[in-house]
C-alpha cells in the first residue's frame, strides 16, 4: 500500500515537474523566456515549446497584435497664428523587439502608452504650430499626420514598438475663441448675403429698365405707325370731302354750319348768346335751304 502511495505521489510530482516545462505560444503572442531574471530567449515560432522549470526559468507573453492609443486629454496648441486649437488623435502600434520593449517599460503595455503619449503629443505641438487654422482645417490634414509619424519612427525603436499609422480624428477651436469665430463666420455669411443680394437688385433694376426702354421703344413705334396711318386716312377723308365739296358748294357750306352747331351744342344745358342776324344763324333762319332752292328753280 506504501508502495502504491509512494509511486502515485511520484508520479503526480513529475507530472507537474513535466507540465511546468511545458508552454504553448499562442500566433497572436511573443514568448519571452526568463532565466533567473534575465532574458534568455525570445519565441516568436507559435506552437508547443519546452523550458526549465521554475524558478529556473519563467516564461512572460506579449502580445504583438495592432494597439491603439488615443489621445488621453485635449490640450489646446497655437498654430502659426497664435489661434488655439483642440486636436483629437489616435495612433496604431505593435511590439516588434521584444527585449528593448521590456527593457524600456517592462511587461505592461498601460507603461509605454503612458510614456508615448507625451511624446506623439509634442510631435503634433511641432507640426501644427508650423500651419495656420486654415491648413488645419482642410489642405494640410494629411501632411501632420505624416509629419508626426515621421517624427515618432526614432522614439518607437528606443521602445521596440512599430508605428503603424497616425490619424487625427478631430480638429476644433477651443472653447474660449468658438463664439467668436461663429460670430465671424455668420458676419462673413451675412455679407456674402448681402452681396449676393444686392446684385440680385442691381441685375432686378437692370432688367427692368430694359424692359421699360423696351415699353417706351414699342409704344413710340406704335404711336408713329398709327399717326400714319391716321394721316394717310385723314388726308383721303380730305381728298373726298373735297371732291364731294367740290360738286356742291352750297352743300358744304351747309355741312360745315351742321358741324359747327354741333360743336357749339354739346349739352341741353349750354347755352350761347348771340345776335340772330349773324351769319351763325343763316342755316336755321332757311336762308340757306331758300337759296339752295332757288338756285334749283333757276336751273330748271
């Protein structure tokens, strides 16, 4: 039974002597092996690896994914015209030199995210500080953010890291200068406004006045077609008045008293005061209807 015992106690002994010099290395991950606190070998092959077994030798993971880092505050930075703004950004990275990686910030990745963030946030203060809001906030966009990786390529190997790509991820005037650029903004819209609207008026008061030069052009010729044409007819009605005159004299002059009758009596409430013995009165007295009738009895 002792035998029994013993033999099992063993076995589970060198079992855990076995398991303890046994590790698997994940593809996502580095094994770095520890040998009495110094680093003895870095495994970056995965798959299934041996070891001493402690404490002779003690194996760290790392892993050698893609990290993000974001821009942990928002501090303004002066551009070229003195003019604050906040930048937001965020970085990609992964572990590419193990041994330098935990030399310069141990096991921890929360480590050199600490210690990189000061950095690539002086690399953004250099850049910007070289550009105005303008390029900022269009043209030049692009060309910091290259700016800042090219800058922060030397830091990355001193903390075994690679930097993958930079990105700004917003771009905004800070709060004490906001209101006044959108008061300039909406000042700088309202007079485009105002231009735009007032050479709206200047072209509305252009067409209109060609319009009217138009009106007055049209209605001149009208006016000139029309007193030749009423020329051409008064001049015929002449033409045969004067022919139909011409054949009675004493018709016409009987047709002219009519219209002078009728020019003189317009209303029933006129009234004229002349002396009846007047050549105005011939017609009405018949002296001129007799004479025209003894003309006629004469030339029987």
């Amino acid at each position: 039974m002792n035998r029994i015992g013993t033999f099992a106690i063993g076995l589970i002994v060198l079992l855990m002597l076995v398991y303890s010099t046994l590790f698997i290395v994940d593809q996502k991950q580095f094994a770095v092996v520890y040998a009495l606190g110094e680093i003895k070998e870095v495994i970056t092959e995965p798959g299934l690896k041996f070891k001493q077994p402690p404490p002779l030798q003690n194996v760290v993971f790392l892993d050698r994914r893609v990290q993000t880092l974001d821009s942990p505050e928002t501090r303004p930075i002066f551009t070229a015209e003195k003019k604050s703004l906040v930048i937001d950004w965020l970085i990609k990275w992964r572990v590419t030199e193990p041994r330098q990686f935990i030399r310069n910030s141990g096991t921890d990745m929360r480590n050199v995210e600490a210690r990189l963030s000061p950095i690539v946030q002086g690399a953004f203060n250099e850049e910007v500080t070289k550009r105005t809001v303008q390029a900022m906030l269009s043209t030049d966009r692009d060309n910091v953010m290259q700016g800042v990786r090219t800058r922060l390529a030397d830091e990355a190997k001193s903390f075994g890291i690679e930097i993958i790509d930079v990105r700004i991820k917003r771009v905004d005037f800070s709060a004490n200068i906001t209101g006044s650029v959108y008061g300039r903004m909406e000042s700088e819209r309202k007079r485009v406004a105002n231009q735009l609207r007032s050479t709206g008026f200047a072209e509305a008061e252009k067409i209109r006045a060609d319009a009217e030069r138009q009106r007055e052009v049209i209605l001149a010729e009208a006016y000139r077609d029309a007193q030749s044409i009423k020329g051409d007819g008064d001049a015929k009605a002449s033409a045969i008045y004067a022919e139909a005159f011409g054949r009675d004299p004493q018709f016409a002059k009987f047709y002219r008293s009519l219209e002078a009758y009728r020019a003189s009596f317009q209303n029933r409430s006129d009234v004229m005061v002349v002396d009846p013995s007047s050549e105005f009165f011939r017609a009405m007295r018949g002296e001129m209807g007799g004479s025209s009738a003894s003309g006629k009895k004469k030339s029987e």
